[in-house]
C-alpha cells in the first residue's frame, strides 16, 4: 500500500515536472516571437525614420532648386512675367508663340490689368516677339505706373529720355461709341428700364430717393442714374471718404465741390446738387455717352481724353462696368447748349481724378 503511495506520487511528480517544461517552452516561444515582433518594430520605425528623412531631404533639395531659380530670375524679374505665360505651353490652348503672348497681355492690358501692361511694355522695350520699340515701351510703363505699379515706375525712369508713343496700340483702342443722342429735346434711342433689384435697391434708400426725384429733373438727369452714380461711389453712405478726400453721396473732391458752388458735401442736398451738375456737364462734354461719363467721373475729362475713351486702369474699368449694370443703358440725353464754345480741349485731368486709387 505504502508502495502504491509513493508510486502514485512519483507519477504526480513527473506529471508536475512535464507540466513546467512545458509552460518554460511555451514561455520561451512566447519570449521569441516577442523578441522578433519588437526587432520587426524597430527595423519598420528606422525604415519610415530614412523615408521621412529622405522625403524631407528632397522637399529641401527642390525648395533649394527652386530658390536658386528664383535668385537667378531676380536678375532679370521682368523676364518672369514672360515666362508666366510659357508655364503651361504644352497644354491645350496655351500660348505656344511670343506672339500670341504678345495678344494675351495685350488683351488684359486693356482690360486695365497693370501687370499687363508692365510685361507689354518690356516686351516692346526687349524687342521679345515683337520689333524694339521704346516709345511703345515708355507708354505702357506709363499706364501702369499710373496705376501704381513699381516696377513700372523703375522701367519709366530708365527711358526718362524717351517720349511715349502718343498713338495707342491697335490692340489697346477702344471699342467704337454707340451711337448717341444728338441732343435732350431729339433722341431715338429707346430707353431701358432698371431692374427690379436694382429699383429694389434705390427704394430701400428712400430718404435720399426723395431728394434725388427732386433734384435731379432741374439738371435734366434721369433720376435713376444719378441714383447709381450715388450706390457705386458711396454705397449710399452721407458721411463717406474716400483716401483721396472725395467726401459724400457723389464723392466729390474738394475741386469739384467748389467748382459746382457745394458748400458742405457732408450735407445729402448740398452734395447731390454738385454731383448732378457734374454730371451734367460731363454728359454735354461727352455727348451723352454714358461709358465715357463713368470714366471721367472716375478718372478725371483729362485720362479719357488722353486714352480716347475708357483709361486702362483696373479701377476705372470695373467702375464703368458697376455703372453699366446698375442702370442697364449707353447713352443718355445732354444738352449741347451747355458746354461754351472753344477750339481748344478743355484739360481737367486734375478733376475728380482717381478718388479711390
């Protein structure tokens, strides 16, 4: 019995001692595969450590190249301009000639877009896809630096000598007027009506709407355009200033303001009274074109004149655009008998010049 005993406790001990092997081998698999699943963990970190280190070496690298471009082209920044215009020569449609880069920055020069006309003009003074042609050059540095551009200003002053061409370019003239009204008593010009929202709009401003209803018949003037002239220049603001000074309802610089007899231009009667006289003026001055007028009261008689027609500034073309909107007609009817009669032009390009600019 005794026998059986310690038998039966031999067996439990070598059952025992199997059982602990076991879990040692299943602990040792265990410790190997954690070993490898660490040493992969680490081989994947240090692989994704090189992988950012070389991206960020070749964004390094590139921004490098692409500094160093730059640094070169600032040699020479206006060739950049140009070469704006190559940028996607192989695609579709892209400019593919200096010629036909020569028509695309002509196109937008006069549309008024000033570094057009920067890059134009040192096309014209570099003879780059077109003839050498310094006169040409000096006018169009001359738009921009109207417009403030001052790399156009630093081109200007290195052909200080040279006269601009007093001619424009074909592809900067004007488009040919409508045509107008000979004279407010004779016109077959059919007249079209505001939209609703913009009626909407003048109706809201009921206050000066009455003002203006009253004001404007004594200057011949349609009401709603004197209403027009009043939401593009001081969106209806009294109390508005421009940086130029131009001050009230109509935006009137102090010039003006005097020249038509205002006295307070803060005041609403007192400013519609001198801006409807302007107004008039400038549609006998331009026989009633209203695209015309639009430029004049922006830029001043002087600039149109000088341009024959619309200035290629970006801010004189968007506000004939506004005004056209606005009241939806080209011509409007003027009195002839208004303007005294002289050979000479009158030169008033200081006049209601650039308010905003």
């Amino acid at each position: 019995m005794k026998l059986s005993i310690n038998l039966l406790s031999f067996q439990l001990f070598i059952t025992l001692t199997a059982m602990l092997a076991g879990f040692e081998v299943i602990a040792d698999e265990a410790q190997v595969i954690s070993d490898q699943v660490m040493s992969d963990k680490i081989a994947v970190t240090a692989e994704a450590q090189q992988n950012t280190q070389a991206t960020t070496e070749n964004a390094t690298n590139i921004e490098n190249k692409r500094l160093n471009t730059t640094k070169g082209s600032l040699k020479n920044p206006n060739a950049m301009l140009v070469a704006m215009a190559f940028k996607f020569k192989n695609n579709a449609g892209a400019p593919n000639t200096y010629s036909e880069v020569v028509a695309n920055y002509c196109k937008q020069a006069k549309n008024g877009d000033a570094d057009a006309q920067f890059a134009l003009g040192w096309m014209y003074a570099n003879g780059k896809g077109v003839a050498v042609d310094e006169k040409v050059a000096a006018q169009l540095f001359t738009m921009a630096a109207e417009q403030g551009h001052s790399s156009a200003q630093n081109s200007l002053a290195k052909l200080s000598n040279v006269l601009p061409s007093i001619e424009l370019l074909a592809c900067l003239q004007p488009d040919p007027p409508p045509s107008l009204a000979s004279n407010i008593d004779n016109t077959d010009n059919e007249k079209k009506e505001i939209s609703e929202k913009t009626a909407a709009l003048f109706y809201s401003q009921r206050h000066i709407l009455k003002i203006v209803n009253k004001l404007a018949p004594r200057y011949d003037i349609d009401a709603n355009l004197a209403m027009t002239f009043i939401a593009v220049e001081s969106g209806f603001n009294v109390h508005a200033t421009s940086p130029k000074n131009a001050q009230g309802l109509m935006q009137l610089i102090p010039e003006t303001a005097q020249r038509f007899g205002v006295k307070d231009p803060y005041k609403a009667e007192d400013n519609i009274k001198g801006g409807l006289a302007y107004l008039q003026w400038l549609l006998a001055y331009f026989k009633g074109d209203l695209k015309l007028v639009a430029a004049a009261y922006n830029a001043g008689e002087g600039a149109v004149e000088k341009y024959k027609g619309v200035p290629p500034y970006a801010e004189t073309q968007m506000y004939v655009k506004k005004v056209a909107k606005l009241y939806n007609n080209t011509s409007h009817p003027y009195k002839d008998n208004l303007l005294k009669k002289t050979s000479s032009i009158i030169n008033l390009e200081n006049m209601q010049k650039n308010k905003t600019m």
